[in-house]
C-alpha cells in the first residue's frame, strides 16, 4: 500500500499536524475550566473570593482555544479526505487497468461479482482505512494517552485510579476484535456472492420471466442476502456487548475518581475543580478508547479488504506478450501445427492434434457438432487462450512470440452474442477502429445488411443502444456486430456463428457484399447451416476435438459421411432458397 500512500504522503503528513492541533485544544480546555472553578467562582485560594475578571479572561481563551481546534478539525478533515480519496482513485484506475489485462481463465477464476465487490467496495473500505489511520488513530491514541498524561499532572492517584483500569478495558478490546476480525473477509465474499447474483439476474432478466423464474430468483437472492445480515449482525452484536462493558468499566473509574476526590477535597491535597477536570478528562479517556474500537473494526475491515484488491494489484496476466511487432511480408496467413488444447483446471482435451493452413484471403468455413471444438480453435488465433501442444501461426510467426496488441489488430472477430455497449450506433460500430470515419462505419453497415433497419430508428447512426443491446433484436445486434468487424479493416475476419441468427437470404446478401468489400482479407467462417458455407473455398469438419475432413463443398458430399449427414438434413431449406 505504500506504493499509494507515498504519492499523498504530504497530504498525510499536514492532516496529521491539523489533527495534533485539534486534540491539544481539547486536552487543555479541561485545567483551564479547573481554573474557572477554582479561582474564578469558588475563590479556592484568594479565601472564598471569586474573581469576575479572571472567569472572562480564562473563558475568552477557551473560546479562541475551541475555535483554533475547530478549524484545526476542519483542515484537518479537509486533508484527509484529499489523502483518501486520491489513493482510492489511483488504487481504483491500476486495479481496473489489471483487470484488462486478464486471461479469460483468470477472470472466470475471480468471478465478474467478485472483481465488481474489489474495484468499489473494498477499494472504498482501503480509502476508509487510510482516513481512520491518519486521523483517528492520532486522535484516539493522543486523546488516551494525553488523558492519561494531564491526569498525572493533575493529580497523581486520579491517574492511577485510571492507568489500573486500562489494562481491563485494553483486554475487553482485544478481546471483541478478535472474535470480529475473522467474520470481515467473509462479509466481503458474501457481498461478491451478492453482486454475482445481481449481474447474472440483470443480465438474464428475459429469460428468467420466460421461464416464470422469477421466486425462485428471489428467493436465492433472499438467502444470499440474509447470510450477509447474519454475519454483519454478529459483528453488530459483538461492538453492542462490548460497548456497555466499556462504559462500565469508565464508570466505576469515574465512581471512584469522585469518591477518592471526596476524601481528598476534606484533607485539602484536591479541589473541586481538579475533581472536574479529572471527570472531564476521564470522560475524553473513555471517548478516545471507543473511538478507537471504531478505528480497529475499520481498520480491520479494511485490512481485510486490501488483501482482497492487492490480490488483483499483484495478478500478472498469464499471457505475456512476445513482441513481435506484427510486421511481415505475409497478410492474413493461418497454420495450426500439431495443435492440441485443453482449458486451464481441465485435463480433457478440446482440440487434439490439429494442423491446417489458411492461405491468405481464402474463405474456409468450419463445421460440427455442438462441443466439437470450433469456437476454441478459433479463440487460440487471437491468443485468449494459448495452446496445450503445437503452436499457432500468423503470417508465419507463432502468435505467442507476437505483441498482443499487434497481433489483435490484424484479427477482426463477430460473435454469434453479440456485445454491444450503451452508446450510439455508430459507435458502436467504430469500437473496433475508433478512427473510421462516418463513410466507412456506412458502408460497413451496408456491407453487414444493417443500413436499411439503422435508417429506419428515429435517429439513424445517432440512435443510442440500450445496455447489453437490449433495444435491438437478434438479427440486429449480430449485424452492428459484424458492421464493426469489417469496419476494422483487419487481415482476418473471424465468424464464430455470428450469422446464426438472420435469415438465408440476408446472409446470403452479407456474403456478396462481404466478398466485394474485402476480397483480400482471409475468412474463418463458423456455422451450423449448410447454406452459410458451401461457397467457402474449404470446409474443415471438425469431430471430436479432430479434422476428420478437409474440402469444397462437392468434395465433401463426395468423401464424407458427416458433412452429407448434415447436408441431407437441411437439404429441403437449401433447395427452397435455391
């Protein structure tokens, strides 16, 4: 944390000195108040006599003195807040930076919930922790000691009567916060259980009404949420016993501190005004020790949530970039060598030695069966996964010797969900090359078959999306998706089923005007229909995690059994649309 804390040291530092300032204040209010008492009402040594002037003088003082300490407390607040709040905001940026960085497996190993919980919640709890550490402990740590301090200067058994009570409320403080400190993490893992639910629940809202899933949904969210109560009412319960206990144990230091103060007032060694002023300092002694309960649960809890964000501040992503610039003679040429894969935690293998070479600008369409490994052989070309055995090539380099940022800017890829963000469509559009201008995001759009339903919205290209795309049906989010594919203008357009759902005719129109715009890019098409690849230059059928057959669509009718299976199956669908 200190690679934080030294940015905002001087912030630290001045707070600090504003809140040392604050607290002398208090500790010097109460000897002076003993003054008022003794030698201004009561006239203890001047014979009975009071003396009007002195309680004005001594009096205007202590109204400079808490006016001084105020604004002291309001610097000092001001200060900390700047500490805080800019080491939150620095932790926050690097932890989201991190997060960007990640594998596919690592963030499915933190969980969306979870990562969500980290970069708010508890980086809010770590920005608490600071603030109490720069202003509540000196406050507590001065108010108690100091307390303890004056009250040997004022009387030296008051200050006994309190230094042996402070073992005894040390202990009970120790005590409580041991038994608390466990149940803090857990609290933080039950929130991330919580936003878990919250995401998955939003995210699905269609089809849980579908399904009439809706109780259910509660009542799992019920549960969660009543785990997170019971545990934070067994932190609440522990501070609400140990509150009265303190309490206790300051009143007997007070019942006594009176009683010996009675004795003492009759032999002559103590006046009424020490008396008070040792009440009053007895009464900040107890302030600063429960002020400093508040500090070790906060400072626990956020203990407790740093380990939990510099978990993410010290993950270092498990794809390390080669870099390789990108630059070679080649464009858009594929080789899978050997290649095997299995998914990180799993020893069954997706992909079991592949090799296939994609020539620059063909069109190779690959097909099978749901699970046979398509989408997982085409997510080793842009590197979200690196190879079990063997090795990927681009251009005759091996993707893992590639920068990533480089090697993903020569690869555009549509997915059959489509992602798409809360902005308008034409930026939507353009995420993929932030510099297209409003000619090329139209004639990607026209090329996606998407021009005529994007003209049709009230606002044309400026037409905002709903979150997730929630505005746009299928047919429409899979077409401003594969509109931003090709406005990449990349080397490799990759489509894993992005096509799934618009009709043949449409996608039969994609494909001409896919074909014209970008005859020189290589094409990787993924697809279940029979109609969406038979004009490839290849088909590669995929079973099992293996090639079993690599060829033009009449080759393959021809050689294979599957592929004619296939073809057979859907073969009234193709004869209708010619």
């Amino acid at each position: 944390m200190w690679k934080y804390v030294k940015r905002y040291l001087h912030f630290g530092i001045i707070a600090a000195l504003f809140m040392v300032g604050e607290v002398l204040m208090d500790l010097l209010q109460p000897e002076i108040m003993s003054g008022i008492v003794d030698d201004g009402v009561l006239g203890v040594n001047t014979g009975g006599v009071g003396n009007l002037s002195l309680i004005w003088s001594l009096g205007l003082k202590m109204i400079c003195l808490v006016l001084f300490g105020g604004l002291c407390g309001s610097l000092n607040n001001v200060f900390v807040h700047m500490t805080g709040q800019n080491i939150g905001n620095e932790m926050r940026k690097d932890a989201f930076r991190n997060i960007m960085t990640f594998s596919f497996p690592q963030v499915d190993r933190f969980g969306a919930g979870s990562l969500v919980t980290r970069v708010t919640n508890d980086i809010t709890q770590v920005q608490n922790l600071v603030s109490q550490f720069v202003r509540g402990l000196i406050r507590t740590s001065m108010l108690t000691f100091g307390s303890i301090f004056f009250m040997f200067r004022l009387n030296q058994r008051f200050g006994l009567i309190v230094l042996c009570a402070f073992p005894l409320i040390v202990g009970c403080l120790v005590f409580c916060l041991s038994k608390a400190n466990p149940l803090f993490s857990k609290l933080q893992t039950q929130l991330d259980k919580i936003n878990s639910i919250m995401q998955e629940d939003v995210s699905g809202i269609r089809m849980i009404k579908a399904c009439v899933r809706e109780i259910y949904e509660k009542v799992r969210f019920g549960k969660a949420n009543d785990q997170l109560i019971q545990t934070q009412l067994r932190v609440l319960t522990i501070f609400a016993f140990m509150n009265p206990v303190m309490n206790g144990l300051m009143y007997v230091v007070v019942t006594v501190i009176l009683v010996a103060g009675s004795y003492e007032v009759g032999r002559g060694t103590a006046t009424p005004g020490s008396i008070m002023a040792a009440i009053t300092y007895t009464t900040q002694l107890l302030n600063g020790i429960l002020m400093l309960v508040m500090l070790f649960q906060n400072i626990s809890r956020g203990i407790a949530s740093w380990k939990r964000v510099r978990e993410i501040l010290e993950t270092r992503p498990q794809l390390r970039d080669g870099g390789f610039d990108g630059k070679t003679e080649a464009r858009g040429e594929i080789e899978f060598r050997n290649v095997s894969f299995s998914y990180p935690g799993s020893s069954r293998q997706v992909l079991k030695n592949i090799s296939l070479r994609i020539r620059a600008g063909e069109t190779v369409a690959i097909m099978g069966t749901t699970g046979c490994g398509k989408s997982s052989l085409v997510s080793l070309i842009p590197r979200f996964y690196d190879v079990s055995q063997g090795s990927v090539l681009v251009d005759g380099v091996d993707v893992r010797e590639y920068d990533l940022k480089a090697l993903r800017e020569k690869i555009a890829l549509a997915l059959q969900k489509s992602e798409l963000f809360s902005r308008t469509i034409s930026e939507n559009i353009a995420w993929g090359n932030p510099e297209a201008g409003e000619a090329a995001i139209v004639r990607a759009a026209c090329a996606a078959q998407a021009s005529g339903f994007i003209e049709n919205t009230p606002e044309g290209y400026g037409t905002m999306v709903a979150e997730r795309g929630m505005s746009l049906s299928g047919g429409q989010k899979q077409r401003l998706s594969i509109a931003r594919a090709i406005v990449k203008d990349a080397e490799i357009l990759i489509f894993d089923d992005a096509t799934s759902a618009l009709d043949l005719k449409t996608e039969a129109d994609l494909y001409t005007a896919l074909e014209d715009s970008s005859p020189n890019c290589t094409k990787i098409i993924i697809a279940q229909r029979i109609a969406s690849v038979r004009r490839a230059d290849r088909i590669v059928v995929l079973e099992n995690g293996a090639i079993t057959a690599c060829g033009t669509h009449r080759e393959l009718l021809e050689s294979c059994r599957a592929y004619r299976d296939i073809c057979e199956s859907q073969m009234g669908e193709e004869e209708h649309h010619g």
